[in-house]
C-alpha cells in the first residue's frame, strides 16, 4: 500500500463535512483521505494539493467529478484556489510528514535502512538536495539545522565532523552519512539519532515548516466561519506550530487584543488535548505512534 492514513475517521469525523460544500486535502499522498473525503460529498468540491509525481498517479483512481488534483506545495494554497474558483472553503485537513510510500521508496534517500543517493526532495523537480547541503553548507549553518530540526543532542560536534569528512570526500549516499554518524551516535540510540539527522535534512530540503507556516496563515484567510482545520502532526516542531496558531493566531508570543482586551484569536479550538492512536491501530501501523490530530473551527 502507498500510505495507510493514520486516524483516517477521526479526520474525516473532524471535518464535519457538508455534501455540498469546498474540501481542501494539503497532503494527497496515496489519496486516502481524498477518496474518503468524495464519498461524503455530493455536489461538493475536493481540491488536492501534493508535489510528488508518485502521488500525482494515484489521482487517476479518484472518479468524483468534483474532485481536482494539484500538484503543488500546499503553501500555494490561496492562489491556486483562487485559480479554481474557490476562494473560501468549508474546511482544511493536513497529515504532514512524510509519506510509507517516500519511506520505503529506496531511490528517495529518505530512509536510514536503504543504501541510495542522499535526494530527501520531496519535489523531485526541487533544485535543492540532501546532498547539496551536507557538502556545502557552512559548519555553522550545519549545527543550526541538526539543532533546531533533528534536536540532535551534539549537533556542534556533528556539524565540524561532517565539514571534516567531506574535504577528503563528497558525501554522496545515505551510506556515507551513517558511516560518519556511527561515530557520534549514543551507545544503543544509534537508529534513534540517525532518523533525527535525516530528519532535520529533510525538513530543510524541502522547507517544511517554513511551508506548514505559510499555509496554516492562508488557512485562516480562505476557510469560512465555521469551517474546520484539521492537521495531523508527527513531531513536536510542525505539533508547536500548529497548537501555537489554532490558540493564538500566532507562531509564538500572545494572542493579540483589541482596544477593549478582547482576545482576538481566529479559531476556536475543538480538540483541547490533541487526538492520538490507540494500541491497536499503533499494533496495526507502527508509524502511527506520534502522531498528533488537533481541530480547529474558523470563528
């Protein structure tokens, strides 16, 4: 299977759809939610956005005549809906990360456990790669991003090793990465701190928080009053941002007030603790373990 969604009815239960009403999937991936989110509508609109040429295939299988694919990063999201037609919709669901699919497609380099070129883009048309970043990023600019992204424990350490290294050598595969993170890695946590290396390159290589800031700040702008946010998260940094924005409108620092010290917030929020899977579907989907699902309601 491509992807197995995580809380697939708690999602869909979330968006509370109308039959009749504008639907946004910011992550199509292997569709899904999209396909799902179709089987509730009747004279609605499905707009998906997803940049992966893999998942641009799956849309073929999706018939619903309302249903439209765009391939895009879903921070375009107010001009492309806009291009269709449809500047304000009903609601919004965003299952971020990466998809069982890019995982497991060794080619991709996303992955610990395969051997291939260090790629992590999730655009394939993107200009930036992995690779391009271990070789020629400055120590500084290395230890920043270890640090903020993968919160890699001695990412100064591992930053100088990595400069150090590729004077001799390009870094080129995802083997050559493990080779010099064998040697910093903590005794026991060694796959532990390897999926936090390749995370914090992934995220950026492909601008994900900087993308999950611009589209839950057009969010607010296109969804109509009462429309609902629904964002499945699968670690704390895109978790923050989104519980951050649905309380305080904001990325960090207070809500902001009017004249009168009315706070002037743009959701209400639905889920006070954020939904999580139980046992079974954890038993089911391993992959499910942290992932985070808040809702929100435009106001």
């Amino acid at each position: 299977m491509y992807h197995i969604p995580v809380l697939l009815k708690e999602c869909i239960d979330g968006l509370n759809i109308k039959p009749d009403g504008v639907y946004v999937d910011v992550t199509f991936g292997g569709g899904g939610h999209s396909r799902l989110i179709t089987e509730h509508l009747t004279t609605g609109k499905l707009f998906s956005f997803d940049q992966d040429e893999d998942a641009v295939a799956n849309a073929e299988s999706i018939t619903y005549p309302g249903f439209q694919l765009i391939k895009s990063n879903f921070r375009h999201l107010r001009k492309f809906l806009k291009l269709y037609g449809a500047a304000k919709v009903d609601g919004i669901l965003g299952d971020l990360g990466i998809s069982s699919h890019q995982i497991d497609a060794p080619a991709r380099g996303f992955s610990t456990r395969f051997p291939a070129q260090l790629d992590m883009r999730m655009d394939q048309t993107g200009d930036v790669s992995a690779r391009d970043i271990v070789n020629s990023y400055s120590e500084e600019q290395l230890h920043k991003i270890l640090g903020m992204y993968g919160e890699v424990k001695n990412a100064r350490t591992l930053a100088a090793a990595i400069t150090r290294n590729r004077f001799s050598k390009s870094i080129e595969t995802t083997n050559d990465l493990i080779s010099i993170l064998q040697q910093y890695a903590p005794k026991g946590k060694e796959y532990k701190y390897y999926a936090q290396v390749f995370q914090a390159l992934r995220i950026e290589v492909n601008q994900e928080l900087t993308a999950l800031e611009e589209m839950l700040s057009q969010a607010a702008d296109v969804l109509r009053p009462g429309g609902r946010l629904v964002i499945l998260s699968y670690h704390s940094l895109e978790d923050r941002l989104v519980k951050n924005f649905i309380r305080t409108g904001k990325f960090s620092g207070e809500a902001e007030k009017d004249l009168y010290g009315n706070t002037n917030v743009p959701f209400h929020i639905v889920t006070k603790k954020p939904i999580e899977p139980d046992a079974d579907e954890i038993a089911r989907n391993p992959r499910a373990r942290s992932a985070k699902l808040r809702i929100a309601e435009r106001i």
